[in-house]
C-alpha cells in the first residue's frame, strides 16, 4: 500500500502526460515555454485571481511574495507554529522575524482571534498556512489585516483546489502561495509552486523578482531570485488538470467513507461548515500514538506525522521566541495522518480503518503513557 498513489495516478494519466512532455522536448523550450503561459492563464482562471505567476517550488512561492511586499531585516511576520518549515524559513532568510500565534485544536490552522494580540509596530504581514486541505478562518484574518495595514499571504501549498465561503483557496487574500510538490493534491514530477494576485503592481514585481529582478533583458530594477518553473513541470501539472476535479471529488468521497468507519472512536481534523478540504492528508488525534503507528507499519500501512516538532522548537528557530504553543505541542504529539488519495481503493480503506481502530483499543487498554512535552527536543524529524 502507498500512502499516496503516484504510479496509479500516472498509469491512469500516462497518455496526457507523455504527450506533454513529448511536445515540450520537440519545441525546446524548456525555460518559460508556452506551457508556462498556459498554465498560468488557466491557474488563474480556476481560482479567480487575476494574475498567476508560476515559479520554481512552494518555498520560492513564499519568498518571492514576502519580497514583493517589502519585508525587510527586522520587520515582523505572524504565522503558525504548525506547519513545515518553509513557512517560517522564509521569514528568516529575509531577515524578519517569525512571531507565532497558537493554533485551533479541531483544524491545526492558526487562530485568527490569537493574531491581533501578536501585532507590534514591526509587523508587515500576517501568513496563515491552509493546513491539511483546509483554509484558515481567512475573513477574520483579512479583516485583522486591514484594521492595522497589514498583508497577508495565503500559504495554501496543501489546499489548492478548496474553498472557502464559496471562493477558491489562493485567492482569499492579497496573495495566495502553492505548492506542486509531487505529493500535494495537484503536484508535478519534481519542484513547482506558484502565486497568485488580483493586485497588478504586486504581479508584475513578482514577475520581475523571479528572473533576478529583471524589468526586461539584463535591466535590473530590483534584487530577485532564479526562481522559474520549468516548462516540463508546467507540461506535467498541465496534464493533471484535466482530471484535477474529479480527484478532488475522490478525495471528499474517501475522507467520508474514513469519517462513517471511524465514527466517534477517532478523533480527527474537523472540516469546518464554511469551507471544504481538499484532504492533502486525512488527518487523526491520537493520545498514544506512537503504539497505534507501530502497530500500523508492522501491517505494512504508511502512516505520517505532520509535524512531530513544532517550528519554534526547531534548533535554528529557537532564539526567535521563548513562548511556548501548548495546543501546537499537543498536536505535535497526537497527530497521525493515514493513506489518503484519489487512487485509494474501498478494500485497502476499510483495512486501515478497521486496523486503526483495533490499534487504539488495544493501546488504550494497554495504557501507555505518552510522550512528554519535554521530550519533544528529541524526537526526529523524520
């Protein structure tokens, strides 16, 4: 069993795929083909944002957005303690800061009412990230923003394709940011991510930001970065649009038939009434979880945790706070996510919830302490 299917996904797509990727390695352009141009109309048509820029990875997406906004060496920037790295990491590399606002114990995303607390003179930006599939409460953290002039970023690398009050994640704010990690829910074969912007002035900055800053050939007007995607990958994700609805569609329907086999036995990230998920993972809660994953592995059944460490306990973060985020520590402990994809057939659900289920039973009746919080230094990121 996969903990997400890629081969069957790609035996299934292999005749788009391939005939993308041959017609890219007959025209030759492999930096800023016409797939890319391509690609991006079409991005930005389905999420409604004006202006898509695809560049090279999620993390790039970010960066080149935080650089578009002016974030300079020592402004602040509001986001979650739980999330991957890439989130805070570009923050620092700037030379920001990364200030934390604890998260919601049902969804993991941030919590809008902690933000507005978290604010000083310093702060520039607030970036929620749209966890597990599912947007952050985005109109509390807009109207945040605009009571103090501040931007945000969507950070929706696991939520593309989702809504939100009836509008598409990555245009829910000033600027959206994904991800098409091979993994994510529209991913390509490699690095890829893109921005989106109904904001002309931010696009065509961030146009420029990623070619090195280049107002057109060998003029420079500002500091960029060599951030394009490659028109194989745009070809790839290209393909996988076609059929990106229904995968989606897939993804609903398996996270429903996970939610009536686990009932109320399991603990699990709730899907707010105002929003969908797109189920990048299908997550649980579980107090003894390390009993239940071994359990699971020795049944050959990939499991995943997401994130065993929150980020301000990361050792090259440590310095920026010594606050300390009981509810992201909590779920840093207790969260375990289980195969989720559009490929994943009824037999091999069934079995994982039905071995899920016996796993708790018997861990809880076993009684096993778990982790404390102080060995959270610890625990490897793997």
């Amino acid at each position: 069993m996969e903990f997400i299917d890629l081969k069957a996904q790609y035996h299934t797509l292999r005749p788009s795929i391939n005939a993308r990727i041959r017609t890219v390695l007959e025209h030759g352009h492999y930096i800023m083909g016409p797939e890319v141009q391509e690609l991006e109309e079409r991005l930005s048509d389905y999420t409604g944002a004006r202006h898509c820029i695809t560049v090279a990875s999620g993390t790039e997406a970010l960066l080149i957005a935080l650089m578009a906004i002016g974030v300079r060496p020592g402004d602040e920037v509001i986001t979650t303690p739980f999330s991957f790295v890439a989130t805070a990491e570009v923050i620092a590399l700037i030379g920001a800061v990364p200030v934390f606002a604890d998260i919601e114990p049902d969804t993991c995303n941030i919590d809008a009412t902690l933000i507005e607390r978290k604010i000083t003179p310093r702060t520039r930006a607030i970036l929620p990230v749209s966890l597990f599939g599912q947007a952050s409460d985005m109109d509390a953290i807009n109207a945040i923003a605009d009571r103090h002039g501040l931007t945000v970023i969507e950070d929706a690398a696991q939520s593309f394709g989702a809504t939100y009050k009836g509008r598409k994640s990555c245009n829910l704010s000033t600027i959206g940011c994904t991800s098409f990690f091979p993994s994510k829910p529209l991913g390509c074969y490699g690095d890829g991510g893109a921005i989106f912007t109904s904001d002309d002035d931010l696009a065509q900055a961030m146009r420029e930001i990623r070619v090195h800053g280049q107002e057109q050939r060998y003029r420079h007007s500002r500091i960029g970065v060599g951030g394009r995607m490659d028109t194989l990958q745009c070809a790839i994700v290209l393909a996988k649009l076609d059929r990106f609805d229904w995968e989606l569609e897939q993804r609903q329907h398996i996270a429903a038939q996970y939610d009536e086999l686990l009932g109320h036995k399991v603990e699990r990230v709730i899907q707010r009434p105002d929003r969908d998920s797109v189920y990048a993972q299908y997550t649980v809660f579980l107090d003894h979880r390390e009993a239940v994953r071994d359990t699971l592995n020795k049944a050959n059944v990939p499991t995943a945790v997401h994130y065993p460490i929150p980020i301000p306990l990361q050792p090259a973060y440590r310095h920026f706070t010594k606050e300390h985020f009981p509810v992201a520590a909590q779920m840093a402990q207790r969260v375990l996510s289980l195969p989720m994809g559009p490929y994943l057939d009824v037999y091999s659900l069934t079995r994982v919830a039905d071995l899920l289920l016996r796993a708790k039973a018997h861990s809880t009746a076993q009684a096993v302490p778990p982790v404390a919080f102080g060995a959270l230094d610890t625990v490897s990121n793997g």
